[in-house]
C-alpha cells in the first residue's frame, strides 16, 4: 500500500481539511482557539457598473457579528 492510497478516497481539499482539524485539535486551548478563528472565513461580492465598485455585501452576514452561529467546521 502506498503512502497516497488517500488520493482513492477523497480529494486533496478533503485531505487537509481533515489533517488541519487535527492539528488543530491537537493544539493546547489557547492557541487551538486562536487557530479556530483563522480558519473562519467570510466570503464578499462587490458589484461593479461602469467601471465602479458597488458596496461590498457578506454573504453570510450573521457570522461578522457572531462565528458561532456560523456554520460548524468540516
């Protein structure tokens, strides 16, 4: 069995998902918390018109104000 047999199972994507949880999960509290809040991403569209950026808008509002309600990590 080679080391890659993981490229049968899952995508590269899934694969480190799955390996930064566990580093994260192995973090002591402190620095496992702050490496939580890095993971958090928030993802903005901008529309444009006549060369001009519009105001840009987060798609998921909620999770600016509060992660925790935001959707739970992979």
């Amino acid at each position: 069995m080679s080391s890659a047999t993981w490229r049968s199972v899952f995508t590269y994507n899934k694969y480190t998902q799955i390996t930064a949880r566990a580093v994260r999960n192995s973090l002591q509290e402190t620095h496992r918390l702050a490496a939580e809040k890095r993971g958090i991403t928030a993802l903005r569209y901008q529309k444009w018109e006549n060369g001009e950026g519009g105001a840009q808008t987060l798609l998921v509002p909620e999770m600016a104000k509060d992660p925790k309600k935001g959707a739970p990590l992979p």
